[in-house]
C-alpha cells in the first residue's frame, strides 16, 4: 500500500553530542513562537477550505499549500529537536528550501536563550513582588485577654497595615440572635483593624472569601461571616480611611485555632497585588 504522505529523513553518520536536548530546546524556541502562530491560524484556513471544498470539490491550491508548509515547518523542527538530524530548520513554509545556516542558528539560540531569561525574570519578579507573605506569632491567650501589643500584631502591606486586635472563644452568645453552630461546634470571633494608607482613588476590598483558619490538627475552615466597619462583607475600605474587620469562624469544641490566614487583595481602581497576611497561634 502507497501513502500519499512520505516522511523521509536521512540517517546521519554522526550527530553533534553536544548539541543534544538543552542546545536543540533552546535553539527551537523561536519556532516554538512561530509555529503557535502559525498553528493557530489553521483555526481559520481550514474551515474555509472545507466549505470551498463543499461547493467545488477542490481545497484551494494557495491554502492548500499554507497548510502543507505549516506542517511541514512543524514536522522539520520535531526532527530536529528528536535529533534525527542536526540540520537547523529553514523559517520558511517552502519545501524546496534548504536547511538553515549556522548564523541563523546561532541568532535562534540567543533568542531562545532571551526568552528563557525574561521567563524566569518575570517569574522571580511575580514571586518577590506578588507573592510576599507576611507571618507574626501570638500567644492565643494573650490574645483573648486582650493583652496583645500593636507592634506583636500588626503587619504593613503595600495598601496599608492590618493589626490582630481581639480574639472571642467561644463567640455562641454574641451572635445567638444571627446564627447558631451546629450540635458539637461553637463560634469563634477574630477582630482586625484595617487601615487603607494608599492614593485618594484607592479602595481595599474586603471579601469573606479572603480569611482562613487552620487547626492544630491542619483542618481548614473559612470564615462564615465578616462584618466591615458593621456591614456585611464584601466590603471596601476608602483611602485614609481604617475599619474593623469582624471575622466569624465555626469550629467544633475541640478544635484549638492555630493559624489565622488573610490574602490580601490590595485595591480596587488600581493593580493589584497579592499578599499574605498569616497569624500564628502558639
């Protein structure tokens, strides 16, 4: 049986061995961008050769050979990342062009090589700038007695400080005219201040969403119910402006908190950063 589609490729007498995986991925890069491209843009030639292929029985000469030479630039460049062939593809959808020159390679690998180097930038920059994470330890029973200092408790983010100021354990008779915990469990109140130190157009937005609390035995809970300045979450905070965060949580009777978790979305008008704010218990 006879293929109408003929895969052929010279077995070399030697291949380069330094040239295995690391220069040929990074070499490739480029097509890689190229070929997503060009990839993608089948999305919208093949659907028209299909439908002048209902109408006329033929797929058009010119689309037609878009796509072989889309496919055929793939196939060149899976052959030579496999190492089948050190032969640098040609950038070109052509078939009669030869493999590309050592000049071309060598300007794809500093490509290659650039883009890795903005990836990993971009990378270290999201990790140092958006995703910093801020921990303070407190003693739980001095918490609840109230006898927690601002500076033990407070944390400053990029839209302002946020301070642990009181803890409630249990909380059943504040909110027994709200809600009621379910047979074994109780309610468990964390008060924070918020400050909002940003520009004048700036708002902190405040979701129930963005607090979780954690166990001594590693069990997540999230919060039930969170009040802002006495409103019902989600809620903004102005700029100059600060407000108490009322954060209830249901645990069950012997569950000890151990760990208070607060992801901060920083504003509202403007980007937005993300940041951590974690309480430990001990």
């Amino acid at each position: 049986m006879t293929y109408p589609t003929q895969y052929d490729v010279q077995y070399p007498e030697r291949l380069v061995r330094w040239k295995l995986v690391i220069w040929k991925l990074i070499a490739s890069i480029p097509h890689f961008f190229v070929l997503a491209v060009l990839t993608f843009s089948l999305v919208v030639v093949i659907p028209i050769g299909w439908i002048a292929i209902l109408f006329t029985g033929r797929f058009p000469r010119s689309l037609h050979q878009y796509v072989a030479g889309v496919l055929r630039w793939a196939t060149r460049v899976q052959a030579y990342v496999l190492s089948l062939t050190d032969e640098f593809p040609p950038f070109s959808l052509s078939a009669d062009v030869g493999p590309a020159g050592r000049n071309v390679e060598i300007r794809s690998l500093v490509g290659g090589t650039l883009a890795i180097g903005l990836v990993v930038t971009s990378c270290v920059a999201f990790v140092s700038f958006g995703g910093q994470h801020i921990t303070r330890e407190i003693s739980y029973q001095r918490l609840l007695a109230g006898e927690v200092t601002a500076e033990e408790a407070s944390a400053t983010v990029h839209s302002g400080v946020v301070q642990l100021t009181a803890a409630k354990d249990p909380a059943d008779e504040i909110y027994a005219g709200l809600l009621r915990p379910e047979a074994g469990r109780r309610f468990l109140e964390l008060d924070l201040v918020i400050e909002n130190q940003r520009h004048e157009t700036e708002e902190i937005e405040v979701r129930t969403s963005s607090f979780s609390l954690r166990d001594t035995t590693n069990n997540r809970y999230d919060a039930v119910l969170a009040m802002v300045g006495g409103k019902l979450a989600p809620a903004a905070i102005d700029s100059g402006q600060k407000a108490t965060v009322r954060l209830v949580f249901e645990l069950p009777q012997a569950a000890y908190p151990a760990e208070l978790r607060y992801n901060v979305l920083n504003y509202i008008n403007a980007p937005r950063v993300g940041e951590t704010i974690v309480y430990k218990f001990r």
